[in-house]
C-alpha cells in the first residue's frame, strides 16, 4: 500500500536530491517548423539549465522502405529515393546544431523513427533501408576528416510492433543488433515502450506487475526484450510519460510508475550481464491526451526516474519547456550545474604509415583536460587497440597506405565516456629515385622506404615484381601486398642483399626509414627493354609477425 503523508512525501524529497550529470531534452523540429534560426537558442538554453545531451529528431519512417528526413542534407549524398528532405520546410540545419552544442560542450543524438504501423520489424526490405540511412549518418565526411555529422550517439525510436501482429521480438532485436554493428562503438540509444497498463494496468494503483510479467508483456505484444536488447543497447530510456490526468493524479503515483520503469530497466541490463548500461527514462514535460504536466508532476518523475536506479532524465519536448520556464527551472534543481560530460575531439595525420592522433582539442568543462583519459580503435574494426591513455599524443603505425577510419574514446574522473571518429589516409611509404633505369648502359635506383617512427626496429623486405599489381597477394592476415609474385620476385627474395640488390632486407632506423638499392649491370636485362619492375616491401617484427607493407610504386626500364 503506497504512502501518500507529507511525511512520506519529505522522505521522498530529501533522498532524491543527489542531482543528475545525464540530463537530456528532445527536440522535434518536424513538429515546431523551421528551426535553423533557433539553433544558438537551443544551445543557449541546454549551457544555462545544465542540460547534458540534446536528442534531435532527424530521420521519420512513413511507410515500407521511405521515410522523411527533418535536417538539411549537408551531406549532399542524400538518396531521393529514400524520401523527402525537410518537405514542408521544417526541420533543422543538424551540421550546425552539432557545432552550436559542441562548442558549449552538450551532445547530441540523433533521433530515428524506425518503424510505424505501415511497416513492421519483420519487413527485411525495410530494414535494410533503415540501415541505408544510418550510413547516410555514420559514413559522410568532410575533407579535414571530420565526420559531416559528428553525433554523439544514434537513438533508435519507435523500434517496435507498432499496432501490429504476429509479434516477433528476434525481429526488433536483430534490427538493432544491425545498426550495432553499423555505428561501431558510437553511442547506441533506444526509446522503450514502458506504457501504463503493461507496468501498472488495469488497477493503476501502484502495484505494479512483477518484472517477468511486465518483461513477457513488452516482449509479446511490442517486440522489445529489454533484456536482449541490452547486449547491444548503451542507453535504455523507457518513455514513463506522466502528468496530472486520468490515470495517475497524485505526486506518488506519478514517481512510483516512474521509478518502477527505471528499476526494471536496470533490473533488465543486469539480468543480462551489462549492469553498467545507462538507463536514462523520458519524461513528460508537455501537455496532452488528456494530461497536463505541472512542476510537481515532473519532480515527481525526475525524483523517480533517480530513485530508481537511473542514470539521469530526458524530458520530452524543448517547446514545452521554452513556452513554461519554470518546467526549466525545476530541471536545473536535479541536475547538476553546467554540462558535464567530456568533449572529444582529435586530429590524425599520416605523412607516412605513421600517424599520429592528437587529442588536444578533447576538453571537460568541469573537469581539467589532464585528468581525462582516452583509448583508440586505430583501424575501424570496432575494437579498441589501446587501453585508457593520458589526454596526450599518440602513434601508431598502418598496415598500409591507403584510407583509414579511426575512433577515439574520452573518460572523465566521473566515468562519462564519449566518442568521435576521424578518417584519414595513411601516405606513402616507397619512392623510386629515380623510377627509370637504361637496359644498356645500367645504373642505379634507390628504393627509398619510410613507414615513419612507429616502425622503427622493425625488418624490412624490399620486393619486386613484373607481372603487375592485381590481384596481389596477401602476405599474413589484414596485410594485401599490390604485387603478383613471379620469377623476380623469388629471385630478389631470395638474395636481398646481393650483386642486384643491396640492403633490400634490414632494419628499419629510429625514423623507420631505410634504404635498398637496385644496380643494374650494361645489358644484362635487354630483353625486358620497356617493361615496367613494380617495388614494395614487407614489415615485421624480429619474431616474424607482420606489421606493415607498403604501397606499390613503378620502375621502367628504358633502352
């Protein structure tokens, strides 16, 4: 039997007060209009009320393999196919709300509404488009680098039956599973239906249902396991939509429904082996179906939402706070002053194999830049090749020239993690001087080779060929050499440091440079007069591992 004293109500207060540093609002600009010009508003008001992360609607689902995409394609490779760009006019420019955010240190994450009752998880078509545009989000770039849409984090809305039948939940559970492997290790966000009756129904009195029986519910008739879901899922936000209306219509009722939505949410990651999930509810800060929110209703559920076992609040939607300040106001009181989670922010440069990652940019407003650590996945495999490292500069040497896609982690003292990713192109690492020798009079040609410092003390095999550049050959795994191997190459291989080739096998120097030579005797290759000799070379560590290989380049052999 709940508790409804004053007494209860002061114990309520008082236990709820450790504030939030996960404070979140939603913006719907598909519902407002136009709102490019409102952007340094919007990343005004989230710096004053201490709001963390901003999640932005960009991309609606309409019907099977279409949708409408609410920001402006700054990316220019938007598929028309796919649907509509900002149709009616609405929407924002989300390019430079991220700058607008970023550079007052609040998040933002993008907001897709997957499925709809015209389109259901079991429509693999469907899925695959949705995954199509999820590319369009992760995979654009500019030309320094950075990602065109430099997010926080995807949030996934409406991933579920919606009104629908023959509920399967492996269906919602493989689509995000898809998208997890799609983003990598970006921020990974999913709204829960967590709807009255299912927790609380058909009594609305407080005793609540069992976690099972409430899990079985969601799980048959929505198609969301928040226990499967977790595996892949980083941020559980169950929608604990509550206000002044016909089912709940006092301070406790409201709080207990949302605190039983974040206790079971983490009940759920902690059931499935993930205890250190976030769990952030959503709650209601506008009025509609026959509710009206008031101050109390959202401490209520922000004292719930904490009470429960969660990490912070989102409220749902910005217009409403910016029509009724005092909803702004009663945030601020439960969160923390300021924004602070960390502000990751690296460059990459690779004049050669080497490149080196410089975090310098990565700042915490309330926690200085020393204190934070950062960890890398160099390669874009979506595993980390580093453990947590100082906020300092660091390198690490490419398998081989070409382009490259890397991921950088920031921890604070809090343990806030956030993430950005980079692209970049690995350089050159052979040149030919000169790339031509004469078949009759000989001489010599330097096959200079450099990978950089992060090679350094690494063996080296210079290589030649003249049957061409593809297919190649891959020499260990990860590790595609652009030479087809022939009777040079056995030839060279086999005597790297002999009459034609000198120092073709060595150490490379502390700058990882070292150079081969080429000496060609008078007329001793005339018969291949005007064929080409392609050059490459090998690198491994002294017990044999390969580290490194190099780009193809060009010699001629001129009369």
């Amino acid at each position: 039997m709940l508790r409804t004293t004053a007494a209860l109500l002061l114990a309520v207060s008082l236990s709820a007060q450790s504030p939030s540093t996960d404070v979140a609002v939603g913006v719907f600009p598909f519902l407002v209009g136009n709102m490019d010009a409102r952007i340094n508003e919007i990343a005004t008001n989230c710096q004053t009320h201490g709001i963390d992360t901003l999640y932005v609607s960009a991309f609606r689902a309409t019907g099977p393999s279409t949708g409408d995409l609410w920001i402006t394609d700054s990316a220019g490779d938007w598929n028309p196919a796919w649907g509509p760009v900002r149709s009616t006019g609405a929407g924002i420019h989300l390019q430079n709300l991220i700058t607008a955010c970023h550079a007052v240190n609040v998040r933002v994450v993008a907001v897709f509404k997957c499925f709809a009752e015209t389109v259901q998880p079991d429509n693999l078509a469907h899925r695959q488009y949705l995954l199509s545009v999820i590319d369009y989000f992760v995979d654009a770039w500019q030309p320094n680098g950075q990602p065109v849409y430099d997010l926080d984090g995807i949030a996934l809305d409406y991933v579920r039956y919606v009104g629908g039948t023959n509920v399967n939940a492996a269906n919602v559970t493989n689509f995000v599973a898809d998208v997890r492997q799609r983003i990598g290790p970006l921020s990974l966000h999913a709204y829960l239906l967590a709807n009255r009756f299912s927790f609380d129904g058909p009594t609305y009195n407080g005793v609540f249902n069992s976690y099972t029986a409430t899990m079985n519910t969601l799980t048959s008739q929505f198609g969301q396991n928040w226990q499967q879901l977790a595996q892949y899922v980083d941020v559980l936000m169950p929608m604990a939509y509550t206000a002044n209306g016909s089912i709940y219509n006092t301070y406790a009722l409201h709080q207990a429904y949302v605190r039983k939505t974040a206790e079971y949410a983490r009940q759920a990651v902690t059931a499935a082996g993930f205890p250190n999930r976030r769990v952030q509810p959503t709650i209601k800060t506008y009025t509609g179906d026959g509710e009206t929110t008031t101050d109390q209703t959202i401490e209520a559920s922000i004292t719930g939402a904490l009470l429960g076992g969660g990490d912070g609040y989102q409220a749902f939607r910005y217009q409403f706070l910016v029509n009724n300040p005092s909803w702004w106001t009663k945030m601020a009181q439960y969160a923390v002053p300021g924004c602070n989670w960390p502000r990751p922010g690296y460059s990459a440069t690779s004049p050669r194999l080497t490149t080196t990652f410089n975090p310098s940019a990565t700042i915490d407003s309330d926690q200085p830049a020393n204190s934070l650590q950062v960890r890398y996945d160099f390669d874009g495999d979506d595993v980390f090749d580093t453990g947590w490292l100082a906020n300092a500069p660091t390198t690490n040497l490419s398998r081989y020239p070409g382009t490259w896609f890397s991921t950088m982690q920031v921890r604070d003292l809090d343990g806030h993690v956030s993430t950005t990713r980079r692209r970049h192109q690995a350089g050159s690492a052979v040149t030919l001087l000169p790339p031509f020798v004469s078949t009759s009079l000989g001489g010599q040609v330097q096959i200079q080779l450099d990978v950089g410092s992060a090679g350094a003390g690494l063996e080296y095999l210079a290589i030649a060929g003249i049957s061409g550049t593809a297919p190649g050959f891959l020499w260990q795994p990860g590790l595609p050499v652009a030479l087809n191997v022939d009777a040079v190459t056995s030839l060279f291989a086999s005597d790297p440091n002999g009459v034609l080739l000198s120092n073709g096998y060595g150490t490379f120097d502390a700058q990882g440079r070292a150079t081969a030579v080429f000496t060609l005797p008078p007329v001793v290759l005339q018969f291949l007069t005007g064929l080409p000799i392609w050059w490459s070379f090998l690198g491994q560590t002294a017990a044999g591992q390969g580290r490194c290989v190099g780009d193809t380049k060009q010699m001629t052999l001129w009369p």
